[in-house]
C-alpha cells in the first residue's frame, strides 16, 4: 500500500467515525455548562436579595425624609446631604441631675444662624442673622422668624419646611409680632400699623390703619392686635377684621405675656396703693379692663415672660432679676401664689406640650421650668448645650398653638 492510500484509509475511517458518533461515559462539557448555570443562578439569586434590601433601605430613607420635622421622637436618616441638612447630631444639653445622661431639647432651637430641630436635624439659614424670636407655623409650615431691631429695622423671614433657604416677608419693619397660632402676623410700617394673614409663606389680607408715632403692635387676642401707645399711654386694641382704628387705650396696662383657652389676656397693669406692677387677667372685649388682679409680688415691667397652653402658668421676671412662677389661677386680689423659678429670663419663653417652660439665660444656657418641680422646691439650672460655642446666641422657638 502506498503512501497515498494509506492516508485515505486514514480519513475514512476517522469520517465515519465523526458521523456516527457514540456517547461519552462523561461529559465533561456539559459539566462545565451545568456549574456555569448553577452560579448564575445563585448570582441573580444573591443580586435579588441585595436589591430588595436596598430597596427596603431606600424606602426607608426617604419616608423619613418627607415626613413631618420637628415631633419626631428619632433622628430623620439624611441621604446625600439633601438641601443644606447635615447629618451632625443635635447639640444636647447635660441634664441637671446625675446619672440621667444627655438629653435634647423638647422643642426647636436657633442658635445663631443654625436651625436645630428637636427631631434631629440641623439646617443652615443662609441669609438669617441676629435672630430674636421665632414661631413656628402650624400644619408643618415651616417657620416665622423675627431679627432683633437694627438701624435698618426688623426683618421677618418665612423658613420653608422642605430646606429651600429662608425668605424675606418683611423689612425694614419698626416691630413685627407673631400671633401664637402662627397665622398672623403685626407690624408698624411707617405711619401706620399693618396686620396681615401668613398662609404658604405669604402675607395674605393684609390691612392697615394710622397709628400715633411710637405706637407698636405688641401682641394678638384673636383676631384683635393688642397695640402699645407711646409716652406710657397703656395699650388699646385694635379689631383690624372689622376695620377702623384702634380703640381707646387702658392706662393701667403695661405689658401682655399671652392669652388664655378662653380669650382673656395675661398682662401687668399699675394698680393698688401705691401704685405696683401687678399681674391681671384683661378683657380684650372691653378694652382690656381688668377682671381679676393679684399684687403683692415685686415683677420686673420689661415685658418678658410667657403664658402655658392651658392657661394655668405664667413665667416671667421677678424685679430682682431671677424668674418667677406665677399660678394663674390663685390671682383673686390678693398677691398670687408665686415661685423663684431659676435664671432670670433674657429672650423669648416657649411652652412644650408636655407644660415645661424653655428659655435662655444670660449665659446662653437652656433653662427648663416644671411647674411641678418648682412647686416641689426645685430651682432650675440653666444647661450648657454641647457643640455650641460660648456666648452664640439661643433662641427657643415657640410651638405653633391651635
């Protein structure tokens, strides 16, 4: 056989073999399939599971993110550092008593530019400086703050709930005030004092009247704007929703603090004899008359101080400059049922649901007042807040009141 036949036998043979071909008793690429399949499927398997948990996260995250701030017992999960907000915990104040540890503040604070709410968030106010009051606005609207008076006036600004930065509602005001309810607002424009409703960040039906020079708008009962006459002419109130002026002035009233459920007004008038600073409750539906009066109690007449939600407490500065505790309803003529109640009181007072008055001291602490525990003896401290810097300005924001 030749070389050349040899070889054809070769391909032959090897061509009918390829044409017929018999099963392996392994397989080993079907193996190599099968194993690749195999963890394929639990790679898809394993991506399902952490995709689900990312996503659970996610959801979390941003149920969190829109819900309502400020009541919110735990810290809001802040993803990317969304609109200004950082994730740096709230500044605590040390608890008074040992052993009970940090504790946050029950309510919002501003210090210096920095709003910090009592549910965990800090936000930066771009724009917002010298901070003297601020209110917050009900139905989760964000907020109502109030600059000190400068040579340029007062400014209000409205601080959008969703971390926009904050807008200017009014300036070059001579005063603003903020009704407790968040809903309106007053302020001395010029000649005139103006009055207005806050609906979504706007001045809305606003009205105005003429005013004498120095008249300022003080404070709200109900819809009426309780108005301070210049040159110790006492306070009259103005009903702005059915026009006019402001009616004729009381005299006796020096300042307001508040208002109770029931409408009457919290102020200090000049009564007895000699005559004192004594705390009464005022009708605001005839022109503040008097209808229940206690003195007795040296009171400081510089007009701060604040009134409980429920209308029993009233907190305000005794004359020998410490703060003073006032029961409301033991005010029957004679001097009303007092108590020291710790640091003097140098800026707003704020009351927490729960019925604690909070406010700042001259130091910059926070000082919390529990009527029952000042009625049980105890003297309140004020607390130093961590991670705020010593002499940066603390202001209490006050709850919006239904």
């Amino acid at each position: 056989m030749t070389e050349d036949e040899l070889e054809r036998a070769l391909r032959q043979t090897l061509a009918g073999r390829v044409a017929t071909p018999r099963p392996l008793a392994a397989d080993p690429a079907g193996a190599v399939l099968r194993r690749a399949r195999g963890a394929a499927r639990r790679r898809t398997l394993t991506g399902l599971a952490l995709a689900g948990v990312a996503t659970v996260l996610v959801t979390t995250g941003m149920a969190q993110l829109g819900g309502p701030t400020g009541h919110s017992g735990t810290p809001t999960v802040v993803l990317g550092d969304p609109d200004g907000f950082s994730p740096v915990p709230l500044p605590t104040a040390s608890s008074p008593a040992p052993g009970t540890g940090p504790v946050r503040a029950e309510l919002d604070l501003i210090v210096g530019s920095r709003l910090e709410t009592s549910g965990g968030e800090r936000r930066e106010l771009i724009g917002l400086s010298g901070v003297e009051r601020a209110q917050r606005v009900p139905d989760y609207g964000g907020w109502l703050v109030t600059s000190a008076a400068t040579a340029a006036g007062r400014t209000l600004w409205w601080v959008p709930p969703n971390g926009s930065d904050p807008q200017v509602l009014l300036a070059g005001a001579d005063a603003v005030v903020v009704a407790a309810d968040g809903r309106q607002v007053a302020w001395r424009d010029g000649a005139y004092l103006a009055a207005a409703g806050v609906v979504g960040g706007q001045l809305l039906a606003s009205s105005r009247t003429p005013a004498p020079a120095g008249a300022v708008p003080i404070g709200f009962a109900g819809d009426a704007v309780l108005v301070r006459q210049p040159d110790r002419g006492g306070v009259s109130v103005w009903r702005r929703p059915v026009g006019g002026v402001p009616g004729p002035a009381n005299p006796d009233v020096l300042t307001v603090y508040g208002t109770l459920p029931d409408g009457r007004v919290v102020g200090l008038v000049s009564a007895g004899t000699p005559r004192q600073p004594c705390v009464a409750l005022l009708d605001p539906a005839r022109e503040l008359v008097r209808v229940r009066t206690a003195c007795g109690t040296a009171v400081a007449t510089d007009g701060l101080g604040g009134v409980s939600a429920d209308g029993r407490w009233l907190l305000l500065n005794a004359a020998r400059r410490d703060a003073l505790l006032v029961d409301l309803a033991s005010l029957d003529g004679a001097a009303a049922a007092t108590r020291p109640a710790g640091p003097a009181i140098t800026g707003a007072v704020a009351w927490t649901r729960s019925g604690a008055a909070l406010h700042a001291d001259a130091s910059g602490g926070l000082v919390r007042v529990h009527p029952d525990r000042v009625l049980a003896g105890e003297r309140p401290t004020a607390s130093a807040l961590d991670g705020v810097p010593p002499g940066e300005r603390l202001v209490v924001v006050a709850d919006a009141r239904s």
